[in-house]
C-alpha cells in the first residue's frame, strides 16, 4: 500500500500583517525534517489525523514567512500516551511540583530513570497568560515528555501548550499594551475599516484564530498600525 502524502496546509504565500499583504513562503530545514517524520507517524498509526498538526510560521528579515516547524495539539499528545507501550507512558509518579522556580515561576519537573527523562514544565507571569498556571504547567509538562519519548521533539515537533511562547517572541514587550489581553471593540470596528473584507480571513489563519473576537489587544494594534500607516 502507498504511502499518504500529507501537506498541512502548506501554501506558496502566506498573508503578513506587518506587510499587509502576501508574501513568498521559505520551507526551512527544520520544518522538512519535522514533516518527513510526522507523516512517517501519520502512515504507521491511524490514532493520529492531520488535524492534529499545523504549522509554526515566523516572517523573517528577508521579508518571506519561514515554515519553521510543526505543532501537535495537546489532544495529540494525549492520542500517542494512550498508544504507547505501557513502560513508556507518562508517569504520573515521576512527578514533583516547585512553586518557587526562578524569576517566581511554577514548575513541575518529571524523572525517570527507567524511561530517561528529565524534563520541566514552567509557567509564570511572562509566559502563560490564561488564568490556570498549574493545568499550564503540568499540560507543558506532560506534552514535552511525550514529544521526548515518542522521539518527535528531535525533529522539531513543537506541542500546542507552548502557544504563549511562540507570540510572546512576536508580540510587543511594551508592559502597558500587554496588560490589555482581549481585542477592544474599537479594534475591531477599526479592523473592519482597515482591511478589505478578503484580507480578513487571511490575518485570521495568520493568527490561527476564528473570528477577531479571538485575537489579543497586540495582534489586533499590530495591524491597525501597520495598516494605518
């Protein structure tokens, strides 16, 4: 039986907000090694979908969008727990909780000799901006082992749980504009002046959100500023 060609959405373009336009899409090293490997996963187990998977993307100094990996969602990860052999399934056990990490940092650390692994899961005030720092934690956590056991963290499979950080090196440091999380109405009635309405769709995927009652304050300014210009 042939094996299944899998393309996760891959486009020749991709829209960018700072631009305010399409622009050339460069498939980075990283990002071919970490398809190759989760199609291999794709064809060898029937638990995981396609679904599971979409791209990480960062636009470049070269003014292309760079395919720089691929992200599982945490549903994946917990598909590949349940369908690992049972020496190699997360252990809850292994686990141990320090609410006093630096910087002030959550952290649930997880070894175990017999498997090898050595792995954390952290969260604080910088990296995790929903209101439930434990289930972030430990949803890190968990995510990261089995992304380590299941050999897909060495092909750069990123998890879901680490969102937060991917736009955190994307989104303004300025401390007042992140104290404003939720996208304002004005924003958005600002947004809708702005774009043409086919753009709107594209700067939906670009953000992976539904609708623009889902972007953040920074995301939604990012634009309005760009397109204001």
């Amino acid at each position: 039986m042939s094996e299944k060609q899998y393309s996760f959405g891959e486009k020749k373009q991709e829209y960018s907000v700072k631009q305010g336009t399409n622009i050339d899409v460069w498939l980075s090293p990283k990002y071919l090694s970490s398809k190759k490997k989760v199609i291999e996963m794709l064809n060898k187990y029937d638990f995981l979908e396609e679904s599971d998977f979409w791209i990480l993307m960062n636009e470049t100094k070269s003014n292309k969008m760079a395919y720089s990996g691929l992200i599982i969602s945490h549903n994946g990860c917990l598909k590949i727990n349940d369908n690992l052999e049972q020496k190699d399934k997360f252990k809850a056990e292994s686990v141990k909780e320090d609410k006093e990490g630096f910087g002030n940092s959550l952290t649930f650390t997880y070894i175990n000799k017999e498997q090898g692994i050595y792995e954390i899961g952290e969260v604080s005030a910088k990296n995790c901006k929903n209101e439930y720092p434990y289930a972030m934690a430990f949803k890190r956590l968990f995510d990261r082992v089995v992304l380590k056991v299941s050999k897909l963290a060495f092909y750069g499979v990123y998890s879901d749980s680490e969102a937060d950080e991917f736009k955190e090196k994307n989104e303004d440091s300025d401390p007042k504009i992140n104290e404003n999380k939720g996208v304002t109405p004005t924003q958005i009635e600002k947004l809708c002046k702005l774009l043409k309405e086919d753009e709107i769709p594209m700067m939906l995927n670009y953000y992976r959100v539904g609708s623009l009652e889902d972007l953040t304050y920074i995301q939604a300014q990012q634009t309005i500023d760009k397109r204001s210009k």
